[in-house]
C-alpha cells in the first residue's frame, strides 16, 4: 500500500489484503500493478500495528508478476 488510496483516508477492512510469501518465495518492491497468485483466505486478520481496521482477506503468496492487464 503507498498510502495513494483512490478513495481517500484509511482503507475499510474490506478493502485491504494481506499477502504472505510461503517459504521460498520472495518479492521484490514494485511500483505499479502487479499480480499475485496463491491461496486465498477470508478470515479477520488481529494484531497487525498501525492500521485503524485489519484486512479480512488473505493470501499466501506463491507467485509474484507484473500485471499483465490494466484490470
């Protein structure tokens, strides 16, 4: 997240995703949009610092790729 939310402010719980990387996979940071391809998981994330609400939808990552189209 680079803080440039469309919608202004802090994102909605609904609004956000976590990614995990599983083990072996790694990332490096890029501008610009990207995919994600892995298990996905729809359950309330707790403890995370510095966010007013915490993502409910999760991923663990294990592929990482620019994105191939606009949508």
């Amino acid at each position: 997240d680079s803080g440039q939310c469309c919608f202004g402010g802090q994102p909605q719980a609904t609004d956000m995703m976590l990614v995990n990387m599983n083990a072996g996979k790694a990332v490096n940071y890029k501008t610009g949009m990207i995919s994600v391809a892995g298990t996905f998981h729809c359950e309330p994330v707790k403890g995370l610092a510095g966010l007013d609400a915490n993502p409910v939808y999760v991923l663990d990552g294990d592929l990482m790729e620019s994105a191939r189209t606009s949508f």
